[in-house]
C-alpha cells in the first residue's frame, strides 16, 4: 500500500462537534497506539494509551497483572485509568481492545470524545501480532475469531469506522477525515 506521509499539522482546541478528545478502538494489533500517536502530532494534542496508564498505575506490564490478579482486575484498572484520561483536554486516546466491553466505560467516552473504530482483517492482525504475543494475554492462535466476534458490538458502537489495513498514516488520514479534520 503506498504511503502518502504524514498527515500536516491541524492544531484545533476541540474537534468539529466540540469533542476535547479522540478516540480509536480496535482489536489487538489494529495499529491503536502507533495511529493515535501521529494523529496526537498532527493535531498537537496529548498521546495517551490506555494499556501503558493501567499498567503505570499497578505498576507492572498488563499481562502480568492478568496473570497474577485476572481479568477482572484489569478491567477495574482499566476503568479507572479511562477515568483519568478523560479529564484531559486535547487528547488522542488509545483504548484498550476490550474498553468498550464494558457500558460504562461506553457512555463515559460517548460524554466527550470522538469514538473511531479500527477496523482491521485478522490476517492484518496475525501478521503484525506473530511476534508479540507474550504482551498480550488474550492473544490466543485459533480463538482470535471468537474474542473478536465478542468485542464487536463495543467497536460497533464507535462514531466512526475506518479500514484500518493501511499504513499507519493512511489510517490516521482516514481518521481525521472520519472526524471532519481536513489535514
Ligand atoms: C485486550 C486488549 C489489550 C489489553 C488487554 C486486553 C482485549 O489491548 O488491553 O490485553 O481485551 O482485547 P490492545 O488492544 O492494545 O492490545
């Protein structure tokens, strides 16, 4: 896929619907965090990734934390870190792939950002997350097709859907267009 560049710089203070942040969600390996931060650059805002905050917070790497507390620990932390960000004008925010499993954290999001969806083939997936696997907890060969079948309805909810089997600025181009930013 050809590669344009970067996006050019839009300094806005909020978004064209008055939103302070932007958000991408996604499954594992959709490119959440490496898009979030050239959209933070190209818009001048903050880059927050929801994984690294949980894990800052607990102090050890999330899949340790799913290893020595589960799931269900981590979805609390996670809930809380959300909670924090969203107190941040001007930011690009990566989610977690499974933040918007949850209504809460759904709603809290709909409140003051731009929801953008990822939305990327498991063979885009497979290819970018063969090497990393040990980083996430949920990856398991074979059962991708079901965790992801699980997660849909959260990404479905999104503002925006963007074909994210691109190269990282394509997609943060397609996004600022979803969002009505002209780069
Ligand atoms: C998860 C995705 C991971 C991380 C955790 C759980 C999920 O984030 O939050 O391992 O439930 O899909 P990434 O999508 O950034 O890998």
């Amino acid at each position: 896929m050809a590669d344009a560049g970067a996006p050019g710089l839009v300094p806005l203070d909020r978004l064209p619907g008055g939103e302070r942040q932007l958000h991408l969600t996604g499954f594992m390996g959709s490119g959440k965090s490496t898009v979030a931060r050239h959209l933070a650059r190209a818009l001048v805002w903050s880059f927050l990734d929801l994984d690294a905050l949980v894990a800052r917070h607990a102090g050890k790497p999330v899949a340790r934390i799913f290893a020595e507390e589960g799931e269900r620990a981590f979805r609390k932390a996670e809930a809380h870190a959300l909670r924090q960000a969203l107190r941040k004008p001007r930011a690009v925010v990566a989610l977690g792939g499974g933040t918007l499993l949850s209504a809460d954290n759904r709603r809290r999001c709909a409140g003051c950002a731009v929801v953008v969806w990822l939305d990327c083939s498991l063979e885009v997936v497979r290819e970018r997350l063969g090497t990393v696997r040990e980083e996430r907890p949920l990856w398991r060969a074979g059962e991708l097709e079901a965790l992801l079948e699980a997660r849909l309805p959260g990404y479905r909810s999104a503002d925006h859907r963007v074909d994210a089997d691109a190269s990282p600025h394509e997609v943060a181009r397609r996004v600022l267009q979803a969002v009505g930013v002209d780069g």
